[in-house]
C-alpha cells in the first residue's frame, strides 16, 4: 500500500523547531517491511492550505495522522479531509493512544494505535491489503458500526536496538536546519516512574528500553554529516535513568571522536558526579529537569517520589560541573494553593538556576491524575485544549479560583526576569 504519513500543525505556534521523529520511526519500520511505499507531509514545518494538502492525499492508499492533545482538532480536520477522498484514516500519537475510543468517536477516524505503532502499523496495512480483520490486529482500536472495538492485546513493542533509524530523508530536514541549529534523536525510550500528571508511563506501560550505543553514535554522526547539524536535544524521556548506559554512551562518543554539543532531560534523583563530569566532557551543555514543585506536598500530591532536596542538590551539582540547568515548574497543579505556588518561585530564586520554566498545569487526558481531579473538571474539560498554549492556565485548583490561577502563574513568570521561557509581555497577553 502507499502510505502518507501527516505531521499536524498547532493553530498559534511559530514552526515547529523540531522534526517528527515519530513519523520518522514509522516511515522506516513500513520501509523495512519490504511491502509498504510511504512518504511524510510535515505541515509542523510546511504550511499548505486545505486543497494543496487534499492535492498531496490523492493517489495514496490511507492517510495516517500523528497529533497530540493541543491539536487534536486540526488532526480530526485533515482526518476528514482524507476522508472525502474515501481513505482509511489512521491515528497515532499520544492523545489517540491515551483516548482512542473518544478519538475515534468524532467519525473521521477508522483506526487508532495505542503505544508505539511501528509493528502494530505494519500490521494493520498488511491486513487492510490482504482483506483481513483490522480488529485482529494488536494495538488498534477499530471504528466499528458498533462503536470502537480494542484488541485486547497491547501492541508489541519494537526492539530498539533492531529499529532502523528514523527516516529523516523523508522529513524537510533543510526546512528545520533554516529555523534552528539544534536537531534531536533517540537513545531510548519509556519510564517506569508513576508521575500521576504524565503521559509517558502510559505510552511506553512502564518500561524502559535503550538502543546500542554504537548504533545511537553512528546515527547522530550520520545526521551532523548529512544534515549539517553540530549541535542536538536527546528526547529519551529520562535520559540518565541508567547511569552504567550513560557511561558506556559517552565513552563511545569519546572514542569515536563525535565532536558536538547537546542537551538532555531527566529527574533530579537520577545524576552523580561522575555522570555528570562524563556527560560535559562529551558535549553536554545543558540538562533540563522536570522539577514541577517546590514544595513536598504538591510533589507527593502528583506522584513525582523526589525531594526538595534533591532537587537543590541535582541543580548544584550540575552547575558545578559546568552544566547549564533548566528547571521546569508547574503552576496550578490540582492542590496547588498560593503559598505553594510560592515555594516553587522561592526555590527557582534560592538555586539560580539558568532557566526557569514556568508552565500551567493541564489535565492531559488519559493520564492517571483524571479519576483524581473529577471535582475540578467541567462536563466539556476536553475542550481547554483549544486554549492550551503552554502559557495560559486553564483550569482551577482545590484551593484557588482559574483567576487566581492565572495571578500567580503571572507572578511566577514576572519572577523569573532573563531566564524565563515565556516571557513577561506574553505572559501578561496570555492570562488577560
């Protein structure tokens, strides 16, 4: 089958700064199979109107669409588009595999994949060309006329450490190297721990997986030399949850002689000197920890299992190794009341730290803190998500009214000067 996989944009952002890696993945795994043509249409990086894209859908044999919450409505819009053409739609990414049946309920989607789809994909093409049951395929949840079908197995998770690398020669890499220096990649995927708020644990159901360093090695010195980027964000979820795997990483970037710069994500409770002195020396400029609060009880309220003081500790160390750090803070979580607000803005001034990330609080659906959070959730909550922008709050807390909400979150982001991410003039514009 031929195969057009759609990147969906976001309504109110600039250009997405980074490719579709997601996309990627899928492209090489239908590629491998031997049996699939596949091309991308990235709209995160290319504009087009509704006909150009109708256009570019004609002559293929199903349309998959790869969205997340924030856009989930211009997925269902392209979905309808492919829909008018008579093709099978498919949807994939974090708010079809949290909510596939609702996503499948709005009717312009036939399949959706819940967890990685690279097998589940494979599998659901063979069986849509061959006339075999879609429902027996595991992973995907069917539209059926009787309402979305599951199977009740998970979809088998790709073995990293086979996985061809993303297909980038289908992505407009040019396109992203005009907007930004910095490009990413993978070395692993999934976590194991049960943040209450995140997505992630459900996506990947708690496992954690790493590809051979070599391999990983090999594929960012294919993309500098391909592509002409020196400098990288390594997406893994947690990227030092395996500190012998960090070790064994840099000491082959170290002696393959990789000579780029880069950055990574992970949890303050996850780094020692040595990792630390191991990751500068190969590159690392910057760590960005998910903090969420300054203060132990919102912490223990949203599952994080860290400490305030781990988390002073992890931002001393690695600025002591000469590590840029970036502490992420939420505002308005569901406990959330003023004085723990200001915690969070009083440890972000104690620790200096050179970024301070500011962001609301949003209920991502699917994710465990919903069962918890009923009580502060309108009949329509679904519909915030229009309004998410990562600076604006959108819902109250059990303590706090959304205006209040909306008060604080502009006083933390006014705390934060220079080293904020959103800015104070947005921040005014966002919350008025």
């Amino acid at each position: 089958m031929r195969v057009l996989l759609v990147n969906a944009p976001t309504p109110g952002y600039a250009l997405q700064p980074y490719p579709p890696l997601q996309l990627g993945y899928l492209a090489a795994a239908l590629r491998a199979s031997g049996r699939h043509d596949v091309e991308i249409l990235d709209l995160g990086i290319e504009e087009q109107t509704d006909t150009e894209t109708t256009a570019r859908m004609q002559g293929f044999d199903a349309v998959g669409l790869y969205f997340v919450t924030m856009n989930w409505r211009e997925g269902l819009r392209l979905a309808a588009l492919a829909k008018q053409l008579g093709l099978p739609t498919m949807a994939g990414g974090p708010h079809a595999g949290l909510v596939p049946e609702e996503t499948l309920r709005h009717g312009s989607l036939d399949f959706a994949f819940v967890g990685e789809a690279e097998v589940s994909l494979v599998r659901l093409l063979d069986a849509l060309e061959s006339g075999a049951p879609p429902t027996e395929v595991p992973g995907v949840v069917v539209a059926t006329a009787d309402g979305p079908r599951r199977h009740p197995q998970r979809a088998p998770r790709p073995d990293l450490r086979t996985l061809p690398w993303p297909a980038r020669d289908l992505i407009p890499m040019s396109r992203y190297r005009e907007v930004s220096d910095d490009t990413s990649a993978l070395a692993s995927r999934g976590c194991p721990y049960p943040c209450s708020f995140c997505a992630i644990r459900v996506m990947s159901n708690a496992s954690y997986r790493r590809r051979a360093a070599k391999d990983f090695v090999a594929e960012v010195r294919h993309v500098q030399r391909t592509y002409g980027f020196d400098r990288f964000t390594f997406f893994d979820d947690i990227f030092t949850i395996d500190r012998r795997y960090v070790l064994a990483l840099c000491a082959e970037m170290k002696a393959s002689g990789l000579d780029i710069t880069w950055s990574c994500e992970t949890r303050v409770d996850r780094l020692d000197p040595e990792i630390l002195t191991a990751m500068r020396d190969t590159g690392c400029y910057r760590i960005f920890f998910g903090v969420e609060s300054g203060n132990q009880r919102i912490l223990d309220s949203i599952s994080k299992r860290t400490r305030v003081q781990q988390i002073k500790d992890a931002v001393s160390l690695t600025r002591g190794a000469g590590i840029r750090t970036v502490m992420s803070v939420m505002v308005g979580t569901p406990d959330d009341d003023a004085e723990t607000i200001r915690d969070s803005i009083r440890l972000t001034r104690e620790l200096e730290s050179d970024e301070v990330w500011f962001q609301p609080f949003a209920p991502f659906p699917g994710t465990a803190i919903i069962p918890r959070i009923s009580d502060l959730l309108d009949d329509d909550w679904m519909d915030m998500y229009h309004r998410l922008d990562l600076r604006s709050p959108v819902m109250r807390t059990r303590h706090l009214s959304l205006e209040e909400v909306k008060s604080l979150y502009l006083e933390a982001v006014m705390s934060t000067g220079a080293r904020g991410w959103v800015k104070p003039s947005q921040a005014t514009h966002s919350v008025s």
